[in-house]
C-alpha cells in the first residue's frame, strides 16, 4: 500500500510537470492533464485513508498487545507467587507431619539383663523413648531404625544400611512399628559383642528419611 501511494505521489508530481509544460493555448491538453491530475488526487487520498486506518489499527493491536503482554506478565507473577506458596505450604506440612522422638535413653546391660557399670560387662543396650502424638502424621507401619555410636563415633552392631540425605548410613538395630497418630512408646535391643571403651555413646533414632530424636550416655569406666 504504501509503494502505491508513493507512485501515485511521483504521478501527481509528473501531472504538474506536464502542466507547466504545456503551452497555454493547449486547451484539450491542458484538460486532459486536470482530468487525470484530478483522478490521480482522488486514488491518492483513497490510499492517505486506507494508511490512515492501517495506522490507527496498528495502535489498536499494538495497544491490545501491551495490555496482553501486561496480564500474560501478571498472571504468571500470579503464578509463580502461588507455586511458592504451594511449595512452602507443602514443606510445612512435610515438617509437621514428621514424627519426633523425645525421652531418648540409653541403658547398658550385663549378659543377665542387669544395668552394667563398667564397659567391660556390657553385652547390649537398650534404647527406648517415645514417639509422640501427632495426627497431621500417616498412620501405617514404620520402619524405625536407631544408630547408636561408640566413642569412636563407631557404629556398635552395624547391621545393615538406610538412606538419609541422599547417603547410605549404617544403623545398629531397625524395628518396624504400627503408628496410629497417638503416642507410642518404642524400646530397641542392641547386642555389643565387641569392645567398648569407656566414653560419650550417642543413639540417634531415624523415621522415614528423617533423624526424629537422639540422646546420649556416658560411660566413665
């Protein structure tokens, strides 16, 4: 349209030249050049217009194209906001649905069951505590697993191995439990056929790739 309008402008202007250039007495020519000038004008301001309107609809579209632009922009702010706070609302949940293990204790016992005083008469431990109430948590059957280190940080009766933060961590006894949401006392047998020294021993207590609970003894000879 617009290579158009610039040939029908060039047109216009070769129309005047010829005018100037004919001579005066040149009437049928001089009226035929008008004619046709006159012509020239009318399909001219015809393409003026049409350019007018394309230019107006430009704005239009380039004005509905900004707004669109400015909500595809705000919806996905819009967006983003709520995935965040889905994700965040989620990790909430994630964290109060975790068990927790309080009144973790550690009692070392002779071969007939008995408390030991010395490391040297010890033949297990016993690690009992309590997984408290929780009703945000899945009920269903746990496994439960408890490291119990010496002070060394060396696992007493390795027995095998669970995952926790994307490591494998080996873990002195596991026991499968039924937790309902209420709370659940919880004791674990550790055998300690091995040499144990005098020291800090600490039990850490896992659930469903989580450390709920931990407590410490100390053995002073």
């Amino acid at each position: 349209l617009m290579q158009q309008l610039d040939r029908e402008q060039r047109r216009t202007e070769e129309l005047l030249e010829e005018l100037r250039r004919v001579k005066s007495n040149d009437a049928a020519e001089i009226a035929r050049l008008k004619k046709e000038l006159a012509t020239v004008r009318a399909v001219l301001r015809t393409y003026i217009y049409q350019v007018d309107s394309l230019q107006r609809l430009n704005q239009d579209l380039t004005a509905e194209r900004d707004e669109a632009r400015a909500r595809y922009s705000a919806a996905t702010t819009q967006i983003s906001s709520l995935n965040t706070e889905r994700q965040n609302l989620s990790e909430k949940v994630a964290i109060a649905s975790q068990l927790n293990a309080t009144g973790v204790s550690i009692s070392p016992q002779k071969k007939n069951g008995k408390n030991a005083r010395r490391s040297k008469d010890i033949r297990r431990f016993t690690v009992s505590f309590t997984i408290t109430r929780n009703v945000t948590a899945e009920t269903g059957n746990r496994y439960v697993y408890v490291r119990l280190t010496k002070p060394s940080n060396e696992v007493i009766n390795a027995s095998g191995t669970f995952n926790y933060e994307n490591r494998a961590l080996e873990y002195s006894a596991s026991k499968v439990i039924e937790y309902t949401g209420q709370e659940l006392g919880v004791t674990v047998y550790i055998p300690a056929d091995e040499f144990l020294s005098k020291g800090h021993y600490t039990a850490y207590i896992f659930c469903d790739g989580q450390m709920i609970g931990s407590g410490s003894i100390e053995i002073k000879r």
